[in-house]
C-alpha cells in the first residue's frame, strides 16, 4: 500500500490513534454527515485549477444558536479574520461562507470589504442577517480576491445544501490538504460534527487551520467549551513553526437534542481533526509526540516541548526513524538556555508501526525540576515539505 493510500484509508473512518479517547459507547457516523440541524455544501468558482470546489456554505436551519469563534492572534491577521472580529455575532453564527484558494491576506481595505461582500451574499443566500453570517479564507496571501466569481460560487453552493454535505464542504476548502478531514460521533444522546483543513503553515496560536463543529447539544457556554478543547488539541499541534494569518475555529450548538455534551465527546472529535492536520502536514510521513515532565513550571514545559517539536534536527530523524537521543537534548538543552541543570533525562523513543509507512512516536523529556508538564504532537520533516513549498505559487 503506498503511503496515499494509507492516509486515504486512515480517512475512511476514525483516526484511531492511540493518542485519542473517545468516550465509551461513541457511535462513529458518516463523516459527511453532518448534526441534526446543519446542512452543507460547496462549488466550484475557478479560485482553484481543474475544476475542485473552492467555495464552501453551511447553515444552521435553527433560529436559535448558540456559537463561540476563536481566530488568529497574528498581528497580519486576514481579512475575514478581522471581519469576524468587528462585524459578526459570534455568540449567534447562523451560517458559515469559505473560499479555498484565496487567503484574502495582507489585501487592505478593498480585501475587507470583499469579506463584508460575501458576508452579504450569504445572508442573501440563506435568508438570514449579515451580522450572523462568518467568513473564512485560506490559500495564497498577498493576491487580490477575485469577488465576483466567489458571489456566484456562494449562491451556487448555497442553494445546493443538504444534511449529507459535510464532504462537499471539507473538500471545498481544502488547499494543499491531501484529502479531507472530517468526522461525526454520536454518543450520549447527541451529535457532533466537524470539518477542518489545514496541511501547512501550522503553528499554535491554536494553529493554521480552519475548523467548523456542529452540534445538537445543549452548550450553555460555547467559547469555554471550545476553548478547553482547543488547548488539548489545536493548541498542541505544529507542523512547521508557522502562526497563520487565517486560523478561525467556530462551534454552533442548537440545543435540540436536550442534552449536554458528553464528556470528553468534543475533545476527541478536536484531537483527531488535529492529529490528522500532523498526519497530513506538508510531505509528512510521520507523527510524534514529545512529552516533557518535571519542569520548573508550565512555561518552561511548553518552551521545551515546543523547541523539540520544531526541530528541524529532530523532525528529519524522524523522518528517518533514527533515535537520535542527542538532536533531542540540544534542542531541549536551546530551550533552556542559561539556565544551569543537569542534562535531561531519564529519555524514552518508541515507534509504533499504524500501516506499511506509517508510524506514531512517543519522545519523553524528564528534567527534574518540578512538577510541571507539557506535551507537543508534530509532524517529520521530508523532501515533500521544500518542494511542495518551493512551488506554492509557480
């Protein structure tokens, strides 16, 4: 099996690292399949070549919702990102617009008001107000949007929506993602859904990605909801160092189902769509994990952790599968710099074999410092990663 394949087939249902929990007697859905409530779909406006679907609408059929938005913390932030910020009820996200291909970054006013633009046309689209309408966008910064194909692609795609869409979305606003990344569980009398993409330039503040989770619990605090899970799963994830100027998490709860989340349900929907932004960073062949404990406190756990993760000494070893204890302690030993301890240690490296080139490896840190721990899931560095970016816009 090659390694396309084996992504594919991973994609096929539930990413089931060993690094997730789902919570007991969760009932994997179809992915495309999203909660009661939603519906979704995508078209095709020519922002990306041959034909793919490059622009994404999904709606909440509910008059009332109860939302939460997390966006970037990139002082270049994007269009749409800022457009969320000042122009929409983040507490009562009725819809969702993306376009794939076209970051709408680094664009100035003109790129603002073509946000505000599709922001209209979906509200016109869908029958509801503006300010209850979010805009995302991903793919090249610094090119000026083409807005009118992306109107038409919003009514195409808004006019097309069904309970089933969720793949027609996730495809939709996938960019040098290799394939999508999307899920349904049910369990405890609710659903959840969720869509992300994200490959590159992948990075906490909560990492360059877009994510979209639907649900018919009943959320009585959605953005303290999202944030507990997004700081056990998008805020534990680097593929290249990189803080995007897009990066935009939205969860919309309806509460028609009656009953709360299950514990731990969102949190392992969270942490798979992160593990498969890892498993599908740019040119990646392997996932790891670093886990450092005993820190003198949080601060110095996460500096470390992160100094390993990103590495590019460590991620071509594991590339190569090479436990190179000593690439770990340098980058471990940077991250402590002028601090006098002793070397790290106790270490531990273990691969675990997931198909015929894949593998998942665990990397412990102890410093001996404290109690303090942190831990870090990232992706190895190949050839893949200097062509694929090399040729972004050629």
């Amino acid at each position: 099996m090659s390694r396309q394949q084996t992504a594919d087939s991973r994609r096929q249902g539930f990413f089931r690292s060993r690094w997730v929990d789902a919570p007991d007697g969760a009932e994997e859905l179809d992915p495309a399949q999203l909660a009661p409530g939603f519906r979704a779909g995508g078209a095709h406006c020519g922002l990306k070549g041959g034909g793919e679907t490059d622009v994404a609408v999904l709606a909440c059929d509910a008059e009332s919702v109860d939302s939460a938005v997390l966006l970037t913390r990139n002082a270049a932030a994007a269009a749409p990102v800022r457009l969320c910020r000042d122009d929409l009820d983040q507490g009562g996200v009725r819809a969702v617009v993306v376009n794939s291909g076209n970051a709408n970054a680094a664009t100035g006013r003109q790129g603002y008001r073509d946000a505000l633009t599709m922001q209209m046309a979906g509200a016109d689209a869908l029958g509801v107000e503006p300010e209850t309408v979010a805009v995302a966008e991903t793919g090249v910064i610094g090119v000026p949007l083409e807005i009118a194909p992306v109107i038409d692609g919003i009514r195409s795609a808004g006019g097309a929506l069904s309970p089933g869409g969720g793949g027609e979305f996730t495809r939709a606003i996938m960019t040098t993602d290799r394939g999508p990344k999307h899920c349904t569980l049910r369990a405890g009398g609710v659903t959840v859904s969720a869509q992300a993409k994200g490959a590159g330039m992948i990075e906490p503040g909560f990492a360059t990605m877009l994510c979209f989770v639907q649900t018919d619990a009943r959320v009585s605090d959605p953005e303290a909801e999202l944030r507990r899970a997004v700081a056990g799963s998008f805020e534990r994830i680097t593929v290249d160092g990189q803080m995007s100027t897009n990066d935009t998490v939205i969860l919309q709860a309806t509460g028609a189902a009656g009953e709360p989340l299950l514990p731990g349900l969102l949190d392992a929907v969270l942490l798979q769509l992160a593990l498969e932004v890892v498993a599908d960073g740019e040119g990646a062949e392997r996932v790891g994990r670093v886990e450092v404990t005993r820190a003198a406190n949080a601060g110095e756990a996460e500096r470390v952790a992160r100094a390993v993760a990103n590495s590019p000494l460590v991620k071509t070893a594991l590339t190569g599968r090479d436990a190179n204890w000593g690439r770990i302690a340098q980058a471990a030993g940077m991250a402590l710099a002028g601090v006098a301890i002793d070397e790290p240690g106790p270490h531990s490296i273990d691969f675990e074999e997931l198909g015929a080139d894949v593998a998942e490896a665990e990397i412990g840190i102890t410093l001996g410092r404290g109690d303090a721990s942190a831990h870090v899931y990232f992706s190895d560095l190949t050839h893949e990663y200097i062509r694929i970016n090399a040729e972004y816009t050629t």
